[in-house]
C-alpha cells in the first residue's frame, strides 16, 4: 500500500507539471498576441479587425513614423492611380508585380488583360519598372526613381516593398510579391488568406533552400530558409510594416546575387520569422519542373495546376491567355455540373409531388438505358477503346484514338477523380490515374456521351501503415448535354462591334508575331481583301468551271477578291493559249486589277507555282491557295477572313470530296441524266479530307516566317504536308474545321510514273480513296462470285 500510494503521488507531480507547463505556454501565447501583436522590434500598434468587412483598421497609438507617407503616388503616364486606388481604400490583397521595360507591353499586358480579373474586386494590381518606364496601355506602372532592369531584381524588389509601404500600408491586410510571368488565381488566394490572420507577422510561400551546390554560399542557417520569389511571396501588412522601412538597410548588405533570398533575410532579420515551411506549400504556390521552357504547354491539365494558387513560370505571354481561357472553361465546367444536379433535384421533387416534369432531358437521372430502341436501326453501337478504336463509323475500323476523344476522356477522368479523392485527407487515401486498360463508348443524340472504363489507378494509403498498390476500377460515365443555348453572331448582328465581339483580350490581340494591333483595328475585315493564288496546268475544261464559279462568287457580287492563275505551258500549248484568251475575256469584262496571269516556266511543281503567286503579294496580304477542282460558295470568304489572324493563326479548311459519279450514278435506275448534287454530303456521295492539306489560307509574311515552301518538291503532292509541319512546329497556331462551302469535285486521278516513293504512295492512296464508299464497294465485291467464291490461296 506505501509503494502505490507513493507511485500516485509521484504521477501526480509529473502530471501537474505537464499541465502547468502547458497551461503557461497557452497564457504567453495569448498575452503576446493581445499586448504585442507588432512585435517588440518596431514602435507598438494597436489592431483593430472589423470581421463583419474583413478589413483591417488602423489606429496608431504613437504618431507614425517619418518613413510613412500617406500620400498618393503621381499618377504613371495616362493611368489614373487616385481613381483606381482611392485614399480611403479598405481593400483586401495588393500585388505589386516585378516587370521590366522590355516586357511592358507583352507579359504585363496578358497578365493585366487576364489574371487580374480572377480577384473579384477583393485585390488591386499594380506593375513595378526601372526609372523612366511608359506603357502604350492603360495599366498601372509605377516606375522607380534610381532602380535599373539588371537581374537579379534586388535593389527593385525591395524598392517596391518599401514603395507599397509608403502609399499602402493602411489600406490593405495582404500584401504580395510576383513576377511578371506568374499566374495567379484571385479567387483563390483570397479564399486561402480569408482563413490566416492578418495581424500578425505571416511570411507565405514556397520555401526553398537553394540549389544543392548552392548549399553553404547562401549563407543560411541550418534552419533557415526563404520564400521563392517565381511562384510569388505573401506578407501581412505587419510584416511590410516591420521590413520596408529597414529596404535600404538591406539593400547596401546583399550577400548573395538572389533577389528571393535576400528578400527573405530581410524578413527574418527584422521579424524573425521564416517561410512556411508547410509541405502543401510547393502545391498551393507551384513552380512548374516538368517543362524546361515554362509556359504550361503541355502540364496544364495536370491535378496539381488546378489545386495551385499561382502558377510559374509562363515565359510566353500568350500562354497567359491560354491558361485563362482553360481556368473559365472549368469554371464553366463545373457551373454546368451544378445546374445538371439541381435540375436533377427539381425533376425528382416533381415526381415525387405528382408533377408533369419541366426538364425530362436535363433531369434525367444518369442511366445506360435513357433510350429504349424500338427498331434494329435504333440501337447505339458501342465502340471498343483500348491503345486504338474499333469502330464501325470508319473505313478504317481500327484507328488511332483522335485528339478530340483524347481530350474527352482526360476531362471525364479528371473530373472522376475529383470526386474520388475529394475526401482523401479525412480518409486517409490518394487514388491516381494510370491509364485506360480497356472500354467502350457511345454517343447519344438526345441525351451526351456514355463510356464504360476499365481503369488502372494507384491506390496509396498514407495513413497508418503506407502503401502503394496498383488496381482496377470498373467506372461508368455519362456527359450529359448542357441545355440550347442562343446567341447572335455578331458578324450578323444589326450592329457593329468589331473592335469588341471580333477581337476580344482573350484572343491575344496585342501579342501576335509582327502585329500592329491599331492597324488590324482599322481594317475591316469583311472588306479586307483575299488573293486566291491558283496553280494550273491545262485542264481547260476544268478551268472553265472554276471561272464560272468564281464570277458568279466573286466578279458579279463585287467581292474583295483578286484571282492569280499561276499558268505552265510548257506541256500543252494550245490549251494555255485558249486558257489565255479566256482569261483575257474575263479581264475585259470586270478590270485587269481583279484577274492576272502569271507564267511559269519547267515542268508543273505546284510547290513553285504556289510560291511565285505568293511572291507577287504583299507581306500583309491575305492569301488563299486553291484547287481548280474547288467548286465553292460565298459564304467560304467570310471564313477565311475571320479565321485567318496575322501573326496567329492559319486556316486550313476540312474539304468535302466527292467520289466517282460513274459509281454513283449507276446505283440510279432511271433514263434521266444523273446530276451529282455539290452540296450533298452523305457518305454515298463523298467524304471529308481529313489528311489534306493543300487548300489553305494564311498571310504572306506568316508564310515566310516558316520558311515558305519547299521548291524542290516536284509534281504533284507532299508540298502540302511539308508546309503544314513547318506550321505545326511553329508559334502560329493552325485552325483547321469542315467547311460545307468547299468541295473538290471528283477528277480522274493519274499517278506519274516519275514520282518519287512517298509521292506515289500518296497519290495511289488518295486516288483509292476517291473511287466510291466503302458500303458501295463492298456492295460491289459481293456482287461479283469470281471474288466471294474463290477458294483460299488462289489468286
């Protein structure tokens, strides 16, 4: 009985001591935030927070130091600062972005054109330069009395640090340093700092400890550490209250050449505090690893881009738009996502309340069987999904799996794996995709698209005993159709509005390769001229149409069109003197400036003929290469002008060909003469020229820019294909879709013997391409008992 009763009161000693300790720790912690909230290095402030606003009132209790000046800042060029950050602002989050004069009117425009916009009027935005800085937009630039561009940035960081203090330091609770090649998402970095408060020191970002054989000459401590500058550095306004006054201190003691580095021993020097060192950090401030060049070209759908609150870096400003066009697209995404499941609630309530239901399509609970087949021609086929389609829609019934299919499953297993993981901290687990093992897919026309996955996913646990383990998950999926939506085209609107419905900031109007933004802004575009450059050899006939065709689209109507016809003699003589006089014809009856000949010499090389016609345009000419087998309509005119942007993009159409009327006209059993409709697109009468790149439109100097054409390339084919990879490998971008107004008329196709391999090989397999539909010669191969019954190795 001694023995326990000592052993209790021994327990309770020990006991006590750890709650006295404790209960002591807790009491200093309290009275340190209560009576020191600004620390005891820099004169004490009493904070008052208004939690009702979320804005931070001051009210000093000593007089403010001399360093603070509560004055405006003059205002930079044309921009108004008193307007855009009045005096008695009580705002949230203000950035102060690091830029220079050479990216003033590149990066710092997307930047200001896009992200900006995401801060949902809780943050201002304004863009620190060297001495001297002007801009040709409109956006707050401050530029920095005796601070130069040399990188590292030192002197201008901590500059503007100082800078924010002086002008700003009453007005927000947050705030931020960035580059001019970050992306930040407004809305969620203030969701993330509405959760932290703001009047204590807060020093927040991606901490880093330099490269490892930067280690030991950055002179940190075994402890220490800094925020790295790319992804972006927060600060509470007590912490820029501590540290900028003391921003030439710091700046006469650099020890390294690192901005962020010295950034953040200035921060610790005067408050003590590190950065976080919080693991989720590096996720919620993201530097991007896996592209040497930035930018998020191909990382942009990655899990950890859409959980980050900034993204670094985006070296190439026209990314920026990229990147903000793909964050609303989510957005949207995931409105649509919400009104589909309200819907589904509304209809449900309607069922169960004895209602007629409004919205049958869009409240439809998710199912494989929305359609009941009431004959065999009904049934949706499935299609097999695996590292290729089977499909029965195709020719081809295995191919490749197309990037528009690629870009749907991504975007379905995404979002599927939202849904999986989005309590995967409470459950201790992390489900990642690996890759499709197998499924099938079917579109139906009513209701979206259903897939049926087999899906390869990594199951890790990290809660309790950590493991890794590979598995299989059956998932069934549905893309509902959104609702009808209506809107005007504003190309035929009663209006106009060219400057703001045809080129809006998110097609990076101001940022393409040699353009002059005030000039396209001038120019109409339903008026800007296209040069149709027309290669032709003989053919007379066929040219005949083509002329027709075109007086009737472009002569007749006064269409702003001029026609070049790149004509070779050499092989037929007679034809081209009658193909001469027709065109002269022509020229009599509408004006020379609307039609010119030009003659080329050798052998027909399309290559060469496209080249020298291009020659005779200017650089900012609007070039449109074409067939004389293209029978085409008005409406093409207006496509090409508005899908071709100098600088930016190129328009290769989608052409409809038409197969072998002999084929199809002997389906026909009737004594009237068969006429082939141009404007029938069935699969009897055609197909449409996925793999053809010859008619296209782009501008001249676009054209040079990749290197033009090869003119070594002769006769016919492969000339097409080497252009289109030049564009393909470059940064202007290539738009290509069908377009119903163009259509090549079937010709018989003759393949030269002088052809190279790859030539002939193309030509062979576009001239069986052209024959009829693989329905129709099927039907035909049937047909014939020589071929269904012959015995097997026979010939």
């Amino acid at each position: 009985m001694t023995m326990s009763r000592r052993r209790y009161l021994r327990i309770q000693k020990i006991a006590g001591l750890v709650f006295g300790i404790f209960f002591g720790i807790l009491l200093s912690s309290w009275c340190r935030h209560t009576f020191l909230p600004c620390g005891p290095l820099i004169e004490r402030c009493c904070i008052h927070i208004n939690y009702h606003l979320n804005i931070v009132e001051h009210a000093p209790v000593d007089k403010v130091p001399h360093h603070v000046r509560l004055t405006q800042p003059a205002s930079s060029g044309a921009f108004n600062f008193s307007r855009y950050i009045p005096k008695d602002e009580k705002g949230f989050l203000l950035i102060g972005v690091i830029t220079a004069k050479k990216f003033l009117n590149t990066r710092a425009v997307a930047a200001y054109d896009t992200w900006t916009n995401t801060c949902n009027g809780i943050c201002k935005v304004i863009f620190f330069s060297s001495e001297g800085s002007v801009s040709e937009h409109n956006i707050p630039i401050v530029s920095l009395p005796g601070v130069d561009d040399s990188y590292p940035p030192q002197r201008k960081s901590l500059m503007m640090l100082k800078y924010l203090h002086d002008h700003y330091v009453n007005n927000f609770e947050w705030f931020m340093r960035a580059d001019d090649d970050v992306f930040i998402k407004g809305d969620r970095m203030e969701k993330f700092l509405r959760s932290i408060n703001s009047s204590v020191p807060q020093y927040i970002g991606q901490a880093g400890t330099g490269k490892r054989e930067e280690y030991g000459k950055l002179y940190l401590g075994k402890h220490e550490n800094f925020c790295m500058g790319g992804p972006g550095i927060v600060m509470s306004h007590v912490t820029l209250r501590l540290v900028a006054p003391h921003a030439e201190e710091c700046v006469n003691n650099l020890m390294t050449t690192h901005e962020d580095v010295e950034v953040g021993r200035c921060v610790r020097k005067f408050t003590g505090l590190s950065c976080t060192w919080a693991f989720e950090m590096q996720h919620l401030f993201y530097q991007n690893y896996k592209e040497e060049a930035g930018s998020f070209r191909t990382t942009l759908k990655d899990k950890g881009v859409r959980k980050s609150l900034t993204l670094h870096s985006v070296k190439d400003p026209r990314q920026q738009y990229r990147i903000h066009n793909y964050l609303r697209s989510v957005h949207i995404q995931d409105l649509h996502h919400k009104e589909i499941l309200l819907q589904r609630e509304v209809t449900n309530m309607e069922r169960l309340t004895g209602m007629r239901p409004t919205n049958i399509k869009q409240g439809a609970i998710p199912s494989l069987t929305k359609s009941v087949p009431s004959t065999a021609d009904e049934v949706l086929a499935w299609e097999f999904i695996s590292k290729a389609i089977v499909s029965h829609r195709s020719s081809n019934p295995r191919h490749g799996i197309n990037y528009p299919l690629k870009v749907a499953l991504e975007e379905n297993i995404n979002q599927l794996l939202q849904i999986i993981n989005k309590n995967a901290r409470q459950k201790g687990r992390t489900i990642d995709y690996k890759e499709i093992w197998y499924g099938y897919k079917r579109v139906n026309p009513l209701h979206g698209a259903d897939y049926m996955l087999d899906l390869l996913l990594t199951y890790k646990k990290h809660k309790g005993r950590k493991i890794t383990v590979p598995v299989r998950r059956h998932a069934y999926l549905q893309q509902t159709f959104g609702a009808v939506e209506f809107i005007e085209d504003p190309y035929t609107a009663n209006y106009a509005s060219l400057k703001s419905d045809v080129e809006s900031p998110d097609l990076f109007k101001y940022l393409g390769a040699g353009t002059n933004y005030t000039e396209l802004m001038k120019l109409d575009k339903s008026r800007e001229v296209i040069h149709f450059i027309l290669p032709l050899a003989g053919r007379l006939d066929i040219f005949k149409r083509f002329i027709s065709n075109y007086e009737e689209v472009c002569l007749k109507t006064n269409a702003a069109a001029q026609l070049h016809v790149v004509l070779f003699n050499d092989s037929d003589t007679s034809s081209a003197d009658k193909i001469i006089d027709l065109i002269g014809q022509y020229q009599k009856k509408y004006g020379g400036q609307n039609i010119e000949i030009i003659f080329a010499k050798g052998p027909f090389a399309r290559a060469k003929a496209l080249d020298i016609g291009a020659s005779q345009c200017e650089q900012n000419a609007l070039m449109f290469f074409i067939d004389v087998d293209i029978i085409f309509s008005k409406a093409m005119l207006h496509r090409i002008r508005f899908n071709t942007k100098l600088g930016v993009q190129v328009y290769y159409p989608i052409v409809f060909s038409q197969y072998d009327p002999t084929f199809i006209c002997s389906e026909k059993s009737t004594s009237k003469p068969c006429h082939i409709d141009w404007r029938n697109f069935t699969s009897d009468m055609g197909y449409w020229r996925n793999f053809g790149f010859g008619i296209a439109s782009m501008y001249n100097s676009d054209l040079s820019s990749v290197g033009g054409f090869d003119t070594s390339i002769q006769g016919w084919g492969k000339e097409d294909v080497d252009l289109y990879t030049k564009f393909a490998e470059s940064r202007v971008r290539i738009f290509r879709a069908v377009d119903p107004d163009l259509v090549h008329a079937f010709h018989p196709i003759t393949c030269d013997s002088s052809l190279n391999e790859a030539q002939s090989v193309m030509c062979i397999g576009s001239k069986a391409s052209s024959y009829a539909s693989t329905k129709y010669l099927a039907k035909l191969v049937k047909s014939i008992p020589q071929i269904m019954n012959r015995k097997v190795g026979s010939r």
